[in-house]
C-alpha cells in the first residue's frame, strides 16, 4: 500500500495536496481522518479514544460504522 495521500480545499473549492510534513503529529493526521472519515473511508465516525474497558484498560483510536453498521477500528501508528 502506497502512502496516504491528504487533501484540503483551496480558496476555489479545488482538492490540493497537503506535504507530508504538514501532518507532523499522530493526533493532528487522527483528527483529519475523523472528521472526512465517511467520506474517504466510508466509515461513520463515532468515537475517538474509545475506552477499551477494565479488562483490557486500553483505548481505540477511531472508532466508526461501516455500511453493514460493523464496528470499524482504526489505529494511528508513527514509524518515525
């Protein structure tokens, strides 16, 4: 798989690539995911840091729906 490529409107309604280092932490990429999250992924964002309860004493990064309503996880890694 290629890299993930982000995109943000410009001034005239136009996508325009974002750099790879204008996404610099983990949680600014997350928060970008999450809020176009149906519309790249097809996926209907529901919660971010979801508490995994006290047996794992965990968390989910992003958690959403999928269009069978299946629970969709997504976890954010940094391979820096």
């Amino acid at each position: 798989m290629s890299d993930l490529k982000l995109f943000r409107p410009d001034a005239d309604g136009w996508d325009v690539e974002l750099r790879g280092s204008t996404v610099a932490l983990e949680v600014q990429l997350q928060r970008r995911i999450e809020a176009s999250m149906e519309a790249m992924l097809g996926i209907r964002f529901l919660a971010s840091e979801y508490p995994t309860g006290p047996w794992h004493r965990g968390r989910i990064d992003s958690l959403g729906l999928d269009e069978n309503d299946t629970p969709a996880l997504i976890e954010f890694t940094d391979r820096r």
